[in-house]
C-alpha cells in the first residue's frame, strides 16, 4: 500500500508570493489532514476533511490560506501572498478513522 | 486552550539502555493517545497508541502507560539501539477522538550513543 505523498518536498518562495501544496492520501482514507511545525516547535494542527467536507478548519491561520479537496481525493493548500512567518514544514495525514494518523514526508516551506 | 507538555526536549542515552518520555495533557476529555517518531527527513511515523480504557500497552521494546487522573502519558524504550535516536512526539486528542484534531507535545530528541 502505497503511503501519503507530498509535493513539492521543499519550496522557497519570496515574500508576498503564493504557493500550493499539494497532499495525495492512502487510497481509501477519507480522513485527511493538514499539519504544520514551525521553527522546531510542536506540530500544530491546520485542518481536518472528511472526503471533500471541511470537518474542522479551526487551526487555519488567517484567510491567506485555502484549503481544498475536489473530489474527496487529492488535497491542495494555498498560502495567498506568503508571509516569512509561514515558513516551516507542512505534513499531510490520511486516516480511514480519525484514529490512525498516517503522515506524509512534508514540505519544507522556506519564504524569503 | 488545550495543550500537551512533553519532557525532556532531548535525551542522550548509552545503547542498551532505557529511555522515558513524558507528557501531560490537559484536556480531560482526551481520550486517544498516539506516540510519532520522526526520523531526519521523513514524516512522523506512528510507533504505539494507547486509548482511555487502558493502562499499559507494550510493543516489543516499546511500551507506553497513561494514568488518566495524573493526566499522564509516558513512553518507554527499552534496549535502546541507535537506530532509535530520532525526534519523538507525543500527541492527544482534542476532545473525544471522534474530532481527529491531535494536539502535540514539543517534541524529544533521543540520541542513543553507540
């Protein structure tokens, strides 16, 4: 079974840029998340899905991120125009329950 | 709001030896507790979970407990090998597990010397 992907595996971007990650979860999870760790600090929750519904948003940082998956599938996240403090490592998780996390690799998301 | 502690932020210990980590949540209501290791250039990797209604839970090597009154959850390496040196997180969730929101701790840095 194949694990989660993510793409890219690192990003740099400037200030005021936007980027997109995108997040492929383990075929048949309907649960997928959206995590974040900066600056070697905790791994802080962003968002959850359940297939294509936003079950819960509430760790989203403010309105520069959209966070979609069309089709209950792939998963895309959009920083719109980047900041430096967005800088740090995305994951991506998929579950077939919300118990289960399987993480992805991440993206490292460096904005200059 | 709620949050996990996790101590220590790092840890070096011989090979063969024990290492213990320790966390404390908040949230009474928290009722699923997995246990990620991060190694250098990968994703958290899932090594253990423990659920409310249980105590103790062991895996090979690895064992956690939880003492839910304390709000306590520890892991336990036993035999360490420096295969386990890597970062280590902890994490509860927000409320019942039904939510799937986990709340981490800082994070450990276990170094296993040979």
């Amino acid at each position: 079974e194949a694990g989660v992907t993510q793409f890219p595996s690192h990003s740099v971007i400037e200030k005021g840029q936007t980027v997109t990650l995108r997040c492929d979860p383990i075929s048949g999870h309907d649960n997928l998340y959206w995590y974040r760790r900066v600056m070697g600090k905790e791994i802080k929750f962003l968002l959850h899905f359940v297939k294509e519904s936003k079950q819960d948003e509430s760790g989203m940082p403010n309105n520069r991120f959209l966070a979609e998956r069309t089709g209950g599938t792939y998963s895309t996240l959009k920083v719109q125009p980047a900041e430096l403090e967005d800088s740090g490592v995305y994951f991506c998780a998929s579950s077939r329950t919300p118990r289960g996390q399987f993480f992805g690799p991440g993206t490292r998301l460096t904005v200059l | 709001g709620e949050n996990v502690e996790q101590h220590p932020s790092t840890l070096s210990v011989q090979e063969g030896d024990s290492a213990v980590i320790k966390c404390t949540y908040s949230d009474s209501a928290s009722n699923y507790f997995p246990w990620y290791k991060q190694e250098l250039g990968k994703g958290p990797q899932l090594i253990i979970d423990i659920r409310s209604n249980v105590g103790e839970k062991k895996d090979q090597r690895i064992a956690v407990t939880l003492n839910k009154t304390a709000k306590h959850f520890s892991l336990h390496i036993t035999e360490t090998q420096p295969e386990d040196s890597a970062v280590y997180f902890c994490a509860a969730t927000h409320g019942s597990s039904n939510t799937g929101k986990l709340i981490f701790g800082q994070g450990t840095t276990l170094q296993v010397k040979p």
